[in-house]
C-alpha cells in the first residue's frame, strides 16, 4: 500500500517580493497601471473627459477653414470672368431672368428663419427650433428650384452653356453656388435629426448649439455668396 505524504510546510516570502502583501494585510495583484485597475475603474469618467476635451470653437474653427476654401475658388473665378469680360467682343451680357429675384428673396429669408431658430435653441424651446429650422429648410429647397426653374427659362430661349462668355459663366457661378447650397441643406438635415432623437443632458445640447452656430456661419456665408454673385452676372458691365 503506498502512502502519500503532503508537505505542509508553510512558505513565507517577504514583502515586496513575489506574490507580497496588500495594504490591508491581503494578498496584492500586480500594481495598477497609470493609477486604474485591471478592472476598468477609469471608466466612469469617460464621459466627463470627452465634455472637459469638448470646445466649441473648434466647430467654428474648422467651419472658417472651409469657407476659406471656398471663398479662394469664388475669387478665382470672379478674376477669370473680369479678365474675360474685358479681354474679347464677344461677350453678351444676359437678359436676366426675373425668377432670380424670387431666389434672392428666398435665400435672405432663410438666414432670417435660420437666426430665429438658434434664438429658440439657445432657450431651450427645441420644438421652435424645430419648426424654424425645417422653414429654412424648405426654403433652401425652393431656392434650388428657383434656380433650375430660371436655368430652364434660359435654355427655352436656346442660350446654352457654350451659347457666349457670359452664359457659360452664369452656369458655371450659379451651379458651383447650387452645389455648396446642398451641402449646406445636408448640413440642417443634420441639425433636424440630432433634434428628432431627443438626445438630453447639458453636454448633448452643448455640443447641439455648436453644431448649430458652425452651420448657421455656412448658410450666412451662402447667402452672402449668391448676393454677390448676383450682383457679378447682372448688374456689374
């Protein structure tokens, strides 16, 4: 018959060394790293680090850089048609259409709709915000079709892009201005649906109000876009 002997000797390391000891006179783990446990302990601060890193600035920041940008390729162009208009006999200046000045009205209407809505989001009412954001909206769309609607006029009177000069540069500022509005029209969509999901709590509607200030420097910028070029096509010779 064998017989199993277990030795029970007790084996004592010092502290510090191996396994050590805890402060409460348990055994420790390895030491935590930058101050947190194995556990994730940082964790519930994540989002109180994320509104101490947020600053709206960066949002208007970011915003200006783009309508920089922007700005640069409206000034390439503007110097390309003076040039142009000077340089040849051949240009023909553009009877304008009067759905243009239906555009113009619309547009400076939505800068009006636009400030009206930050006003009743900065108070809290986001069901006015709402509804003011969705008019400007609407009326960046009817814009849109203002725009089409006179470009159309012009084709039935057969002036095409290559018709003269001027009409190829009336298509080509009022397209490049069109395209830039869309994106600006995306831009609200996107303030309506961050509304739409009901997102509470202060660093949601901080960050709502940035967003909103970002994107109403874009459509002001728009509108102030097109009144120039508006003044460019038809009333500069």
């Amino acid at each position: 018959m064998d017989i199993t002997v277990t030795n029970t000797e007790r084996v004592v390391k010092k502290p510090g060394k191996g396994v050590g000891v805890g402060p409460r006179g348990g055994k420790g783990g390895p030491p935590p790293r930058n101050g947190k446990g194995f556990g994730g302990g940082g964790g519930g601060s994540r989002r109180g680090g994320d509104s101490q890193g947020f600053s709206p600035a960066r949002y208007r920041l970011g915003m200006w850089v783009g309508l920089a940008a922007i700005a640069m390729m409206f000034t390439a162009l503007t110097s390309a048609y003076i040039v142009r208009a000077a340089s040849g006999d051949d240009w023909r200046p553009l009877a304008m259409p009067r759905i243009l000045w239906l555009s113009t009205g619309l547009i400076l209407a939505s800068s009006f709709t636009f400030e009206a809505a930050r006003r009743a989001l900065k108070r809290g009412l986001d069901s006015v915000y709402s509804r003011w954001l969705l008019l400007t909206v609407l009326l960046g769309l009817g814009f849109l079709a203002s725009q089409l609607i006179a470009w159309r006029q012009l084709v039935a009177q057969r002036v095409y892009v290559a018709t003269n000069p001027h009409s190829s540069f009336f298509y080509l500022l009022t397209g490049a201005h069109g395209v830039h509005l869309i994106g600006g029209i995306l831009a609200l969509d996107f303030l309506l649906f961050r509304t739409w999901r009901k997102t509470g709590g202060a660093y949601a509607n901080e960050r709502r109000r940035a967003a909103a200030d970002a994107v109403s420097l874009y459509w002001h910028f728009m509108d102030g876009l097109w009144i120039y070029l508006f003044l460019l096509l038809f009333l500069w010779r």
